[in-house]
C-alpha cells in the first residue's frame, strides 16, 4: 500500500520543485488571484503554498489526499524500475506520501475552515479550524520516508533555482496572480497581480534588466507573437532564459530556442542568449498540446509558419529598436 502510493509519488514528484508545480496548478485551478510560496531548506524542510481559491468542501478533504488503487506492485524494491502512465489527480496523494503534509482549508460557503493531516501517505487527523477561505497546503519533511530521492537531489542552491525559475513562469503566464515568494525567510519574487508584464519581469529580472526589455508584437496568419528579448548587449549565459508560452501554457521547443537565436544571428557571441519571453497565440486547432503532457512539449501543425513569424518579430524588433 505505501509502497503504491510512492510509486505514484516518484512519477509526480522528483524534487522540492515538482512539489510547487503542482501545488501551484492546484491554486491556479482553484481560480486564486493571490499565490504565495514559503520554502525552507529549498523546500527540503517545507514548501507552503498559501491561496486564496475556492477551498476543498470537507467532505471532499479525505479524498483530495487518496490515490486510486493500484495492483502492479507488492515490493518496495521496484519502486525504482517501473515506469507508469498516468497519475492524474494524484498530485496531492503523491506529495503526502513521501513527506508530512497538512492542508488547511476552507471554501466560500464553508462556515468553517477544515484541515487534514498526512504522514507518509497515512491520513492522521482531520480538525475543525479556523482560516480564510483558500487553501494552504504545507509539505514538511519531503521525502523523509524515501531516502533514496534525497539522495539524487542537487544541491540547495540549485533546488532552490530550480523552484524560483518554476515560480517565474508561473508569474509570467499569469500576470494578473498577485505571486510572493520566500525562500528561508529571503524575499524571492513579488508582484501586484496587476496584469503588467514589465513588472513581472522586473520582479525577475530587477529594474535595471527589465527597463531595457524590447517589446515585440507582430500579428501574421492568425499567430500572435508578443513579448520582450534582450537586446543584444544584455544577452546572457543561460538558454533557460528563453520562456515560451503558447496559448497561456510554458512549453519548452528546441526549434523555438533556436528561431531566436538566428534572429540575433552574428550579433550575439556563441554560448550567450537572450532573455525572452515570448507569448504566441494561435488558434488551438493549430497545436497539439498532448505530446507529453508532463514535459511541456508541445506540437504546431505548421511548425515553419510558427518558427518564420517568430523569427521575423523578434529580428525586426532588434534592427528597429536596438540602441
Ligand atoms: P488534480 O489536480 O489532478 O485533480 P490533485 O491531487 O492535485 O489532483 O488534487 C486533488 C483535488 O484536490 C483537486 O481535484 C481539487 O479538487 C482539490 N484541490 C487540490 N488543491 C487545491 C487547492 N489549492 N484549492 C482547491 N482545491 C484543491
Ligand atoms: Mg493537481
């Protein structure tokens, strides 16, 4: 039975980041305009979750932290070697399965908040208490039961980075979330919610970066590209600076990557790149979205129409804007 339950585990979440992911799609699917986000020991110690959605009806609490049965395994040993589709729905029964967890919650009609207990995958208690509608989900201990995942992690730092460049995304797919991270007390990244993307790419990038942005914004056959490059003295050592979004979603596309970085072509020095964040809008028909639904991959129907208008908005930006 654990042992079921950190297999799903171990598809949904491989690191402190993996927690935030889907703890940040919950708040985000609960219709949240404010997410905050506390990590303690780059979310080792605890990742809490804090938004202000529509809460979890009580009697829908103990079954928010259930997995569905599965018969595949009886041996914790093979944890490591299978490799399962699918675990859907089973984001919160995996984070409470491999760490001590509490949610605290309460919804708009509840006249009362509720919060539930999880120690290692075991519900522990369930308690009337008092909150603000929303929800705060709290993960301390990540992995305590599985020693074999600590183990694999990197170090704080990079765990650390890998949580606050998820966040960002996050923030710039959804401007209009008022976001707030801290890591071990240290503000990360802030913003109002006010829908205003230099802001959040201030909160990014700082004030100084963000000022000097170009804007692009160029419209052909239906696709829309808008966003903001570097120019090309601010290029920078980090491909994962180059974010996309398709249709509101972070995908990752190594055609894109490269559609940007032809476009500054001779004027940028090998192993630098752009910061970019580019926002494309399509007709939906025009890409498919379920290539792998956990990877961010995404594929166009026209992949050269897509990459082409890419290519010419950010180039025409740089030849006309550039200082
Ligand atoms: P999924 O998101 O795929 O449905 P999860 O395991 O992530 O599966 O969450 C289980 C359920 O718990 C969700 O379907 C939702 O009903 C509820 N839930 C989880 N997090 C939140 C939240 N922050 N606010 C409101 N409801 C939530
Ligand atoms: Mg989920």
């Amino acid at each position: 039975d654990e042992v079921v339950s950190q297999i799903a585990a171990g598809e949904v979440i491989e690191r402190p980041a993996s927690v935030v992911k889907e703890l940040i799609e919950n708040a985000i699917d609960a219709g949240a305009s404010a997410i905050m986000i506390r990590t303690e020991e780059a979310g080792k110690r605890i990742i809490e979750i804090i938004d202000n959605g529509c809460g979890i009806q009580s009697d829908e609490l103990e079954k928010a932290v259930m997995r569905h049965a599965t018969s595949k395994l009886t041996n914790a040993e093979d944890l490591f070697h299978i490799h399962t589709l699918g675990f859907r729905g089973e984001a919160l029964a995996a984070a409470g399965s491999v760490s001590r967890m509490r949610i605290t919650t309460c919804t708009a009609e509840g006249n009362n908040g509720y919060s539930i207990t999880v120690d290692g995958g075991k519900i522990t208690g369930i308690h009337q208490t008092g909150t603000k509608q929303g929800t705060i989900v709290q993960v301390t201990d990540l992995f305590y039961n599985v020693p074999a995942r600590l183990k694999f992690l990197k170090s704080d730092v990079t765990e650390r980075n890998q949580i606050e460049i998820l966040i960002s995304r996050y923030a710039l797919a959804y401007p209009n979330i008022r976001w707030q991270s801290t890591h071990d007390g240290k503000p990360g990244i802030r913003t109002t919610g006010n829908a205003d993307y230099r802001e959040v790419l201030t909160a990014i990038y700082g004030v100084d970066i963000a000022k000097k942005l170009i804007e692009i914004d160029l419209k052909e056959e239906g696709i829309s590209v808008f966003g903001f490059i570097s120019p090309v003295a601010l290029t920078r050592s980090n491909r994962r600076e180059m974010n996309f979004f398709v249709n509101g979603r972070w995908i990752q596309d190594v055609q894109l990557n490269s559609a940007i970085i032809r476009a500054y072509q001779s004027l940028i020095m090998v192993g630098r790149y752009p910061i970019a964040a580019l926002f494309i809008s399509m007709d939906p028909e025009e890409v498919d979205v379920n290539v792998h639904p956990s990877k961010a991959e995404v594929r166009f129907r026209s992949p050269d129409k897509v990459f082409g208008i890419v290519h010419r908005a950010v180039r025409r930006s740089l030849i006309f804007q550039s200082p």
